[in-house]
C-alpha cells in the first residue's frame, strides 16, 4: 500500500527523503513505508482546514452529522477490511482488531446526538429586563496525534465529536501503523465531508512539532507514553492550545479470597494477554489478598502457559506478536530485570518462535511471582504480555500499594462483597474503575478517564467531556428596552 496525505479533499503523493518502514510484526516482512513529512505538509493540512472552517461552522449541526451517519455505516460495512489492516500492521488477532473498531463506531454513534449534546442554556431576567445566556462555539482547527496499538479506535475518540461541533481537523498516524488510517480516509473520502474539513499527514516527530507549534491549530489530542505526553502538553500549552494527553499506566488488579477464582483468572488473563498486553487499560500487576495467593498463582500460571500465540488471521490464535523488534527487545531485557531484582518466574516467554513465522516479534505470556515492592519492575510500564504478582495481606494493604504508584489509568477488583467494592470504588486514586471487570474502558457515552501521570489536561476524550473540549463557551448578557422595540 502507498502512504499519501489527504489534504483538501485530494490525495498528495509526499516529497520526502525519509521513510518508516512498516512491519507486519508477526513476519517481520515489509508491507509499506511511511513518508517521514515535516512542518510543510502540517503547515498545507492547517491552511486547508483553516479554509474550510467558517464554511463548515456554518453548516447547520443536524446537517453535520448527517455525515457521520454516512461515515458509521461505511466504516461498519468495512470492518472486517479495516480489522485485517489493523491485524497486519499492529500484530493483534483478528477479533481483537474487530472489537477494537466497534468502539470506533460507538463514539461516532454517540457525536451524532451533536444538535443535544452542545445546547446552551438561557435564564430570562437575571436583573430586570435583562437576560443572559451561555451558548457553545467550535474551536476551529483541532488536530489528533495518534498511537499504534489501537490505530482504528483512538482517532474516533476525538474526530466524530469535534467535526459534529464545527471544528475542521488533522489526523497524524502513527508512523507505525498508517495503513488502517489511510484506508479510513478513503471511506471519509467517500462520505463526502467538504474539502478542508478532514485532513490527514504522515510523518514521525517534525511533523508532532508542526502540529504542536502551528498558530491556526487550536486543540490537540495525543495518547502514549507518559514521556511523550508530558512533552505534548508541556509544548502545545506554552503555544497557547488545549490539550488531552493521555499517558502510561501501571495497571493493577487486586485479588481477594472471596472472588470467583475461574472468573477471575479468565478476566485478568485476557486484560493482561490480550492486544499483547499493548493497551493502555492492560492489567500489568495483580495483588493477592491473603489466601487467594496460592489459588490464583496457580490458575493464572497455568492460562498463562496455555494461551494460544501466533497470526492474528490465523485461525483459533489468541495473542500476538509486540509492534516491532525494538518493542520485543524491551520487553524481554524488562522480563530479565525482574528476575534480577529477585522475582521469580514461572512462567518465562522470552525466546518465542511460532513455527511459519520466525521472522515474527512474539514475547508468550509471561508471570512473574514475588515481585519486591518498590522495584524497577514494579513500577515501569512494560507495554507487553507480562504479569507480575504481589501479594499483601489486608484489603488496606492492597489499596495503600496501589495508590502508592504514579500512574492512575485503571484499578480493577475482585470480590464477591459490595462492601470491598464499595471501599475499592471509594478510595482508588484511579480514573477508570474496575468491579469484577478486567478491562475498564468506558461507553462512549462517558469520558475515558485517567489521573495522576497517565492523564494532561482537564477534559477527557468521548461523551460530554470531548464535546466540552471542542467547544467554546460564550455568555451574552442582553437587555432590550421597551422603548427600542419596533412597533407593528
């Protein structure tokens, strides 16, 4: 597949001396490269869809998301072709990759209510005569950095939402992972949205640097690592926009002996082992509570060493390979250091090889037992498929150990007592919470929360907090005297 830039309603064959290659991470084969482009083409991207604002402010909202109906059953229509994409260039299953495009269609879904959602309010005679009130504005240019690990999902965190309130935007990919993006392009090509209002740019960091400094791009959303989120809202604040930074995480999961033990292990083996654990919601360490120790160790292991790795296309597979060499290197150099700081580990994946697919970046399922607190590893986000187990011996225990990390993306719980629930729901210093639940991620009717160093900013992506983010507030305080009014 060539990787173009769409802008202004045309696709442009870049003019650059740079490419990403891009890897099915499962073969290690080449499928595309990427066009590493720079501030010129965000600087083309900006003006267009700086072009296209007035006109599309304009448009009346309900005929705006007109367009997102269109965009929904196109994208809904093409979802097995976009999964296979997202498969081949990220490395998750099939069904993964199919589930992960769902929430894409949901946030479209919900930005559809536009015309009820961005109403304002009005209160009659605040002083005599006098009325006020609040209506909402679109911002204007808005723009997404996306990441790799979800490349069909994320950018409809933002996107619908921000095009339904009358802003125009900017998509930058991946460099990764551009080819499910271009492939969407080509179904928002096809619904027909006016020239300008959607754009899309490849590139790698001159092009994040265009968009964070450019005067005409007025809000900014970005997921991935805390190390780059702090420096995406450190830069797009000090160039006077709004951002939504989402960051790392160190998920936790906390064990007591009264939950269902089956019910638990399948839940937080898929939150661990799913996408390869490359997922911001991924439970990365579980915590035991008394006597749940040996039973949960025990069946977590044994569906650790069980778990079906290989293809994502290929049939009964239940894992895949990590994004690239680098990210394998990582993860399994991550794995030995906790072995070093004294962890055991029952469950070793380093060293994979998948028969037909030595070329492939494959790390199994691996568990680490006995992890010391306040080690390196207890506390780096090791953004593949590796659990590690602590174990406390009081409720109160669990919680203080968990509240004691720096990231608060998600906590999850299991237990069998509303009142364990209710204390863990209460206390938690997490933004999205987990009862019984291995992956937290909220309808998009509700923001995707996230506290402490895994969030920058203040508004969230989807439901009210995305609309509250891509639209400006406006007061206007009126009084029209009698003696003013035209008389019929």
């Amino acid at each position: 597949m060539e990787i173009l830039n769409y802008i202004n309603g045309e696709w442009i064959k870049p003019v650059v001396n740079e490419y990403n290659e891009v890897i099915n991470p499962a073969t290690g084969g080449v499928i595309a490269r990427t066009p590493l482009c720079g501030k010129d083409v965000v600087e083309a991207a900006a003006k267009a869809a700086g072009d296209a604002f007035p006109s599309w402010r304009r448009t009346p909202v309900q005929d705006r998301v007109q367009y997102l109906f269109k965009l929904r059953d196109l994208l809904r229509a093409n979802g097995d072709e976009i999964a296979r994409l997202i498969t081949n260039e990220c490395g998750k299953t099939f069904e993964e990759a199919k589930a992960e495009m769902v929430r894409a269609f949901e946030n479209v879904e919900v930005a559809c209510g536009m015309p009820m959602l961005m109403k304002g309010e009005l209160v009659e005679d605040v002083a005599p005569g006098i009325d006020e009130l609040m209506i909402r504005q679109p911002l204007g240019v808005c723009a997404t950095i996306a990441p790799f690990n979800f490349p069909g999902m994320i950018p409809f965190w933002y996107l619908p939402y921000a095009i339904a309130a009358g802003n125009t935007y900017i998509i930058k990919p991946s460099e990764k992972v551009p080819m499910t993006m271009q492939f969407v392009m080509k179904l928002i090509e096809q619904v027909g949205f006016p020239k300008g209002v959607i754009n899309l740019v490849n590139g790698a960091r001159e092009a994040v640097d265009g968009i964070l400094e450019h005067p005409a791009i007025r809000a900014i959303t970005f997921v991935g690592s805390t190390k780059v989120a702090k420096y995406i809202y450190a830069t797009a604040a000090a160039h006077g926009k709004r951002v939504q930074a989402q960051g790392g995480a160190k998920n936790p999961v906390i064990v007591l002996p009264d939950a269902d033990m089956e019910m638990a292990t399948k839940i937080v083996a898929d939150s661990a082992f799913g996408c390869a654990g490359q997922r911001c919601l991924a439970v990365s360490f579980a915590v035991t509570v008394a006597e749940a120790r040996n039973t949960f160790t025990e069946l977590i292991c044994d569906a650790a060493s069980t778990r079906v790795v290989g293809y994502g296309l290929d049939a009964g597979v239940q894992m895949g390979p990590v994004i690239n060499a680098a990210s394998k290197e990582r993860v399994e150099s991550l794995i030995g250091l906790g072995v070093q700081e004294g962890a055991a580990i029952p469950v070793d994946g380093r060293g994979t090889q998948i028969k037909g697919y030595e070329g492939g970046y494959f790390v199994r399922p691996t568990i680490l037992t006995d992890v010391p607190r306040g080690s390196e590893i207890s506390m780096t986000e090791i953004f593949g498929p590796v659990l590690s187990l602590m174990h406390v011996n009081t409720v109160d225990d669990a919680i203080e150990l968990v509240n004691s990390g720096q990231y608060g993306n998600q906590a999850s719980l299991f237990t069998s007592s509303g009142s364990a629930a209710r204390k863990f729901r209460y206390e938690v210093e997490s933004g999205n919470i987990g009862i019984n639940i291995g992956v937290a991620a909220p309808m998009a009717f509700f923001p995707f929360s996230g506290w402490k160093e895994s969030f920058f900013g203040d508004m969230h992506g989807q439901g009210m907090d995305a609309v509250e983010f891509f639209t400006q507030k406006k007061v206007v305080v009126e009084r029209w005297p009698k003696e003013w009014t035209r008389k019929f």
